[in-house]
C-alpha cells in the first residue's frame, strides 16, 4: 500500500517515528514534508498530502502537526479527502469503519510515538463497513457539489 505523509515543523518528529515504522511494516511511503524541525506552514503540507491521495497517487495519507487539528481543516478542503484528527485507537478504527476516512492527522503534543504507531497501524489495516455507512459517506461527500 502506498502511502503519503507529511507534517509541519510541530509534527515533524513524531512523523519521523510513524514513517519508520511504517517502512519497516512494509508500506511504501512518499514523504511530502516537511523536512526539519524549522518553523513552517502546517496548509502547504497538507495539501500535499491530500492532493496526493485524492489524485489517487497514494492509496491513504497520514498528517501529523501540533495537535492535528489544523492538518485535518486543510486537507478537508480538498475535494475527496475525509481526513479525521484522531488520538486513540477506537477513533482510528471507527473512521476507517464507518467515514472511509482516507487522511489521518495526529498531534504531536497530544500523542506519544508508540501509540502514534499503533493508530496508524490500526487506520490503516480497517477496512470501510460500506451499507448504511456508505449511504452516509454518500451524504457528506453530495455536500462538496453543494447538493
């Protein structure tokens, strides 16, 4: 599986640990940045990341920033992203089951690095449940096309 990620000066670190983690589970990753602690700006990350995966270029994406929040509001606006800002392993389950999130963003300052690696690990092996869900995700996604 091919997967983006990117961060900001504030997630820099912990996207360092994930991307490792990541390689050594096998994954293919295409870093999109940043690339030091140096202080930048969280949107042009994202929207790598989100251009990536909505392009189809990267199966999923995994943001990482402050507290992934601000990472979550930027891909967000890129047409086709769900991204979901997550901090423990249910919610990482939960969005994959029922949102077919396809960003994750996580907090540096709020998430530890192992279980940082243990919400990738679980966002990125859940599968999307689609029925009634996909009716959902159907909804929300109508909204970008202002239906």
């Amino acid at each position: 599986m091919k997967i983006a990620i990117g961060s900001d000066h504030a997630g820099f670190s912990l996207k360092e640990v994930i991307k490792k983690h990541l390689e050594e589970e096998g994954y293919e990753i295409a870093d999109k940045g940043t690339h030091d602690t140096v202080s930048c700006h969280y949107p042009v990350y994202a929207k790598a990341v989100a251009d990536a995966v909505a392009s189809g270029e990267e199966e999923l994406g995994i943001l990482v920033c402050g507290t992934g929040i601000g990472m979550s509001m930027v891909a967000n606006k890129v047409h086709g992203i769900r991204a979901a800002a997550v901090s423990d392993c249910f919610t990482a389950e939960a969005t994959r089951k029922h949102n077919n999130a396809n960003i994750l963003c996580i907090g540096e300052r709020t998430v530890g690095p192992g279980l940082a690696c243990k919400i990738a690990d679980i966002f990125l092996t859940t599968a999307f449940e689609g029925g009634r869900h996909q009716t959902r995700v159907d909804m929300m996604m109508a909204l970008e096309d202002n239906k």
